[in-house]
C-alpha cells in the first residue's frame, strides 16, 4: 500500500504538486492523468525519491521512504520511462538484470529469472537474451523496459507513460500484458498517462490532476458519473462520456438468461463494443458466448443503453 | 559500335584518385630530380639523372614497374591489388633509391652525400596514398589494421637495419647519431604520452565535474580555449620564468628535475595543450548520453558513481577517446618543439638539422614524428572501433 500525505513539491517559488493525499491500496493499478505540466510525474518521482518532496510523506507499507537511503528504496520500488531508457551498451539480458546484479543476487537466480521474464513477455531468450537494444523494434524495446522494472520482484511499479511512444495496436497488447502481469504477480501500480482511454482500461483507480493539484481519485465510474469538478468533467470526456462508461462494463457481467437470434459475442467484450456491433448488424439483441464458446445468456439494445446512464 | 562501347565503358571505370595520383607522380617524375648528389652533407645537391646512377635493371625496371602501378591505380577496381601493386611499387622504389646511392658513393667515402630527389618523395607518397586508399576500400577489422601497421613499420625498420639502405643521406645522419637516437625516441615517446596521461588523470574529472555543474563549463573551457591558442614558442617562455623560480625556491623541486629550460616547461605545456580537448570531449561524451538512460538508472536504484561507471562514462568513452586520439597526434608532432628549450626528443635533430643547414638531419627527426603520429593514430582508431563495435565492452574499461 502506497499512502501519499500532504505532499507539496516547490521550485523556487512555483509549486509543481501541491498538497496531494491518496491511498493506492495493494494490488491495485492507480492512474494519475492531467494535462502537461500539471505536475504527474513530479507526484510520481517523488514516491521513488527521485524527486525529494518539499513537505509531505510517503508511506510504503506503512514505513516512511525516508527511512532508508535512496537508492536502497529505488531498488525495491519498479521503475519504467517512456521511451523505455534502456542502456544501449548493454544486451537485454544485462538490461533486465540490472537491479537483481545490483542486490547481489547469485548468478544462477538472476539467469533464471531472465530467461522467466523473456518469456513472459514474448521474447524468446535464445533470440533475444543477447541482442542490443538498438536490434529490437520498438514494441520489444518497450516490453524489455517493463520486464527490467520487474526483474527484482517489485511490490510496487511505478510506470511514466511507459506506452506513450507506441502505435495503438501494440500500444493495447501492452496494456494487455501489463493488466496480466499485474494479476499474475500482485504488483501495485502507478501509471501516469495522457490518455483517457488508457487510464480507464487500465486503472482501478484514477487520478486527474490539475495545477498540482489532484482534483478527484476515484473509481472510472465515479469520475464519469459523478465528476467532482468541471475540469474532471472536462478531461473525463463530455461528448462520449455515455459510451466511455459502458466500456468500463464487459458484455459477461450484464447478460441476462435468455437466447438471442442477433449477433454472437465474447463475454470478455465491453458493452461498448456490443452496442457497436448491434448497429452495424442492425439487430436489437446479442447472444453472449462464455470462453467455453457456450451461451451464457443475452443482451439487448435497451439493456445496454440503460448502462450508459449515471 | 563494340569498340565505341568498350571505350566509353572503360573510361567510365578510370579511378578518380588513381587519376589524380597518377598525374602528380608522373608530373613530378618529368620535371623533378630523383635523386640528388651532394659533396658534403652541408653542399647544396646536384640532380643526378637516372640513367647515370643506376645499373640497367633500374633504369629500365623502375619506370617499368611504375607504370605498371599506375595502370593498376587508373583501372582496377580490386582494393586487394592496388594494395599489392603499392606495396610492391614502394619497395622496388627503395630498392632504386638504394641502389642510386650506392653507385654514386666511391667505397669507403664517408664525406660525399646521396639523397632522394623531390620526385622520389611526391611518387612515393602517391604510393603511400595509393596504399592506404587500399585498405580503407578493404575495410579491414581493427586488429588486422593495428597488424598491418605493425608488420609495414617493423618490415620498414629491419630493412632499414639490415637492408642495402646504408649510403642514403638519412641512414647516414642516422649512424653518426645511432647512440643519441634511441634515447631521444624514448624522451619523445615518454614527453607525448607522459603528458597526454597527466592530461587524462587531471581532465576527465574535470570534464565530470563541468558537466555536473554546468555554471563552472563557461569558465573551464574558456580559460583552456584561450590556452589553445598561444603559440607553444610563447606558452613555453611563458612557463619559463615562473618554472626557474619554482627551482629557485624550492632545491627539491630543482632536485626532480624542474627548472625554467628542458623537459619540465616542456611537459608543462604539452599538459596544458592536450587538456581542452580531453575536458570538451568528456562533457559532449556526457552530454550525448542518452537522458532517458539515465534516468532509468537512477530510477533502478544505482548510486551517483554506479551511474557515472556503468552508465555514463561507458557511452561517452568513444567521444571521450576521440579526443585522447587528437591529443596524442597532437602531442607526439608538438613535442618536436619541445627541443627549442632544451626539452629532447626528436626535435632536438630537426632544429640541429636546421642550424647546420642538414636537411638530411632535419628528415631523421621529421620522418619518426611522422611514423610515430600516424602509428598513435591508428591505433587509438581501432581502439574506438572496437568500443563501439562490441559495446559492453565499454562496460570493463570504465567500471
Ligand atoms: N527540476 C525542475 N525545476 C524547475 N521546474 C520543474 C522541474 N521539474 C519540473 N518542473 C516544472 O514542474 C511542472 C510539472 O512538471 P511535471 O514533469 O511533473 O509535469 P507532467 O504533468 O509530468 O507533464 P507532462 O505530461 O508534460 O510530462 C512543469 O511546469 C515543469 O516545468
Ligand atoms: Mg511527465
């Protein structure tokens, strides 16, 4: 658990965080997003000290980070850039065994767990393990970021727009993978980003900062029904903001029994994308299908508008 | 119509460079003398004509061997042939010259003096060109050119000892001062590479500390900018006064060596010369390294100095060696100056060479310095090749 108390950030005379309290509970993803400027990843580097506060704290855990020195907590705490910030002079297996090498881990522990996150995330290590950074595309370059944020076992992971340089095909199978890794190791994630739509798919929580200052942090639905403030309205996108909340909702959790003659969807699909699919095949119901390909029940039009209100 | 094709198409192939090489070579080789006669070392020369200084394989061999040079130089394309076809043409061009000299030398004259003519310096450094276009175009792996090097400068050296070069005005300098030779070669080496260490020592951490304070760069490189651009004649008289009183004052600093004249101011200079290039190459070597690096390295938990070893000084090294590489070619060539105060080196022939009016002394300093430099440059290339090439070996140098 991450609790951020109070904390203020000052150059000079111009605060760039201004007295910002959140709890990001464990295993969860928080989200911070605003415009540039407003002081998201100052709020994130000074959670990892790379950025010392100028009055507030930070708890991990309960402990306060100023308990240890720096570069000790930096090693516990994940770390990954946009633009990745990977050392061009070192391979990806020597990347992503950076902070293990630096916690003295024996040899055989780091290779193995190396090889694990090459695995994870689609990097064969007989291919990869030895190749320079410069050798991978972009996609790779980026995943090879995350895995060395995670190489030492985490619990938490700070992320500063870690996809902002990606296409967005490969920019969702990022997100994907992050939500899978994230499940799969417990990590507690902070993640700042520009886009709307990232924070929403990705964050359980999400703060929208503005001036410094966090303006509400808050479950997606909350901020698209009930925003606390006119510029969180703004951000969380007026115009579409009815289908922004039925993509926050998957076809799975609102089906009802019953069989359709309409189109066949995922239950994994959001309520957005069936809605979506309703129109183009001009039915006015959806038949939802489990993973097992079975039917799980049904959808129609009206339900799924009646989810696009507050 | 063939025929008119074939033209064209040959003529399109002509070699630029072996065009150019081949007109200064034979321009020099009509107009300028091969080799000159002199009847003491300190007599101006008389043009000796071919003809009458070499034995009938020469006279017709050389020319013969020459053109076929230039045919190689003007119409083949394979870097492995022309490098041949230099190599050989530069050892027959010194067999000639050799030969020159030995005719013209009575038995056991050791007065009159045979030396080669400005037409053997301009074909052979065509030659010398021809050869390193050669290897450029064959792109050899570093340790092949550091080998290459090695094996023309030891080839050259042995057969300089050992071959038939002995009468040719040069060798001659060279076996009145064989005993003084070695040790102002060494004093030259020691000179240029003692003061690029110093340099180093004291220039890469202050190109670190310029490059982490930025407010301290404008002054530092300033005041060494301005230190560049006094003439080494001046930066050495300036030394003087301060250096003799130094050893004035202080008998233990007189006692290692330090006095107003001699290696000391000398050193000195070459010290302060060589540090701007060292100190502006590690803050650009810095600043070029990728912020987003950095970052992340900081962000992982890396101490300031892990950052510094593992990631900023490795991806600055090769700027940083760029300009190690500039000092000591730099150095090694201003080092002959040194001689003027009584520093030593290879110098200390050239300026005799000039107060006698001995040209042939001013070449046995002047042609080592050359060798020397361009030896030092080649090497440190490779060097930096070879960081670049396998870049984690940047890792182990610096760490
Ligand atoms: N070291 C610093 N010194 C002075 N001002 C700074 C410093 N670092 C950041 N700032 C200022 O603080 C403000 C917030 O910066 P920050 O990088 O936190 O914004 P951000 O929300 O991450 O913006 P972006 O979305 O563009 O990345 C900016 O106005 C920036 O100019
Ligand atoms: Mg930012």
């Amino acid at each position: 658990m991450i609790q951020i108390e109070n904390l203020t950030k000052q150059y000079g005379s111009t605060t760039v965080v201004d007295r910002v309290s959140l709890c990001v509970e464990r295993n969860s993803i928080a989200v911070i997003v605003g415009t540039s400027g407003s002081g998201k990843s100052t709020l994130l580097r000074m959670i990892n000290r790379l950025v010392e506060p100028t009055s507030g704290r930070v708890l991990l855990d309960g402990a306060d980070t100023r308990s240890e020195p720096a570069h000790l907590l930096r090693r516990r705490i994940g770390y990954a850039i946009q633009g990745h910030g990977l050392f061009p002079h070192r391979t990806v297996a020597e990347n992503v065994a950076t902070v293990p090498r630096l916690l003295g881990w024996p040899e055989d522990r780091i290779r193995a767990r190396v090889s694990e996150l090459l695995g994870i995330f689609q990097l064969d290590p007989a291919l990869y393990a030895g190749a320079f950074p410069h050798q991978l595309s972009g996609g790779q370059q980026q995943r090879v970021g995350v895995a060395r944020a995670l190489a030492a076992e985490p619990g938490v992971l700070l992320m500063d727009e870690p996809f902002g340089a990606l296409d967005p095909i490969i920019r969702a199978k990022a997100q994907e993978d992050l939500l899978a890794i994230q499940r799969r190791f417990g990590t507690t994630v902070v993640l700042v980003t520009h886009d709307m739509d990232e924070a929403f798919r990705l964050g359980h929580r999400v703060a929208v900062m503005s001036q410094g200052r966090v303006l509400q942090f808050d479950r997606p639905s909350v901020l698209l029904t009930q925003p606390a403030d006119p510029f969180v309205a703004r951000m969380t996108g007026i115009s579409d903001r009815a289908l922004r909340l039925l993509a926050l909702t998957t076809a799975g959790e609102a089906a009802v029994p019953g069989s359709s003659a309409g189109p066949r969807v995922s239950a994994s699909a959001s309520l957005r994308e069936v809605l979506s699919e309703l129109l183009w095949s001009g039915a006015t119901s959806a038949t939802v299908l489990g993973e097992d390909g079975s039917a799980r029940g049904q959808l129609d039009v009206a339900a799924i508008l009646a989810r696009g209100r507050p | 119509m063939e025929l008119r094709l074939a033209i064209t198409s040959h003529s399109a192939r002509v070699d630029p460079l072996g065009l150019l090489l081949t007109a200064a070579a034979a321009a020099a080789w009509c107009c300028l003398p091969f080799v000159i006669f002199k009847s003491n070392r300190i007599m101006p020369g008389e043009p000796r004509a071919l003809q009458a200084v070499l034995p009938p394989w020469g006279v017709i061999g050389l020319p013969a061997v020459l053109l076929l040079t230039a045919v190689v130089a003007l119409g083949i394309a394979d870097a492995k042939r022309r490098l041949i076809a230099a190599l050989g043409a530069i050892v027959v061009l010194a067999l000639a010259i050799a030969a020159a000299a030995n005719a013209l030398t009575p038995a056991g004259n050791r007065i009159v003096r045979v030396a080669p003519g400005a037409a053997f310096w301009v074909v052979l450094i065509c030659l010398g060109l021809l050869a390193t276009d050669a290897i450029t175009r064959l792109r050899p792996r570093p340790l092949a050119r550091v080998l290459l090097l090695a094996v023309c400068v030891g080839g050259g050296m042995l057969a300089l000892r050992y071959g038939p070069f002995g009468n040719l005005s040069v060798m001659r300098e060279y076996a009145v001062n064989a005993a003084r030779f070695p040790l102002e070669l060494r004093r030259h080496v020691l000179l240029a590479a003692g003061s690029l260490i110093a340099a180093v020592i004291v220039g890469l951490p202050l190109g670190i500390l310029c490059h982490r304070t930025p407010r301290l760069r404008p002054p530092v490189l300033g005041t060494l900018g301005v230190i560049q651009t006094i003439p080494a004649i001046a930066l050495f008289g300036i030394l003087m006064a301060p250096l003799g009183a130094l050893a004035g004052a202080v008998p233990a600093a007189a006692a290692l060596g330090i006095r107003g004249i001699g290696a000391a101011p000398a050193a000195v200079a070459l010290f302060l010369y060589s540090l701007l290039p060292i100190v502006a190459n590690t803050v650009i070597g810095l600043r070029r390294v990728s912020q987003a690096a950095v970052e992340a390295a900081r962000g992982m938990g890396m101490t300031a100095r892990q950052v510094l070893a593992r990631v900023e000084l490795p991806l600055a090294l090769p700027v940083i060696l760029t300009g190690i590489r500039v000092v000591l070619v730099q150095n090694i060539g201003m080092v002959t100056v040194a001689a003027l105060i009584g520093g030593g080196g290879l110098g200390t022939f050239v300026f005799q060479g000039i107060g006698q009016t001995a040209i042939d002394l001013v070449l046995l300093g002047a042609i080592p310095t050359v060798v020397l430099a361009f030896s030092g440059s080649v090497l440190l290339d490779a060097l930096i090749e070879v960081l670049e090439r396998t870049p984690s070996a940047g890792r182990e140098a610096a760490a």
